[in-house]
C-alpha cells in the first residue's frame, strides 16, 4: 500500500529531470533518444524503489555517462570479441 502522492511526486520528478536533460522535452526527444530516457528511469529506481530524488545529482550522472560514452567514440574502442573466428 504505496502512497499515491509519493508516486504522482516520483513521475513529476521524472518529467522535470527529462526536462532539464533535453532542454524543453518532448515526445520525440523521448522517441529518438529513448535509451537515455531510459537511463535516466534507471537512475531514479533501483528494484521498483526510488534511489535518488536529486534532480541535480541525476542530470550529473547522466552527463557524466554520456562524457564516457563521447570518449569511447573517440578513442575508437570497440567492444571485445567473443570467440574466435
């Protein structure tokens, strides 16, 4: 037995760090990007709980994730092969 408003609370937050993420969402910012959205939920709830409710620290993270994902496409890693051919 969950609190409404602490759900309606956890979706607001959401919507606003999607909002701060992509500058003024919308529905296709969610369509094309859709993995980031993605991340960002999986930054919010661990195991159907919310982890983190700081919509600053979120937006760090994520930045900071994409920063990586930036500098493995420049660097040119790949991911590593599995068996051999």
């Amino acid at each position: 037995d969950e609190n409404e408003l602490i759900t309606l609370e956890a979706i607001h937050l959401f919507v606003e760090v999607l909002d701060r993420y992509f500058g003024n969402v919308c529905e296709l910012d969610i369509i094309f990007n859709f993995h980031k959205a993605y991340y960002i939920l999986d930054e919010l709830f661990i195991g159907g709980y919310q982890q983190e409710s700081s919509k600053k620290e979120i937006l760090r993270i994520c930045t900071q994730q994409e920063d990586y994902m930036d500098e493995s496409k420049e660097e040119g890693f790949a991911r590593p092969r599995t068996g051999t051919r």
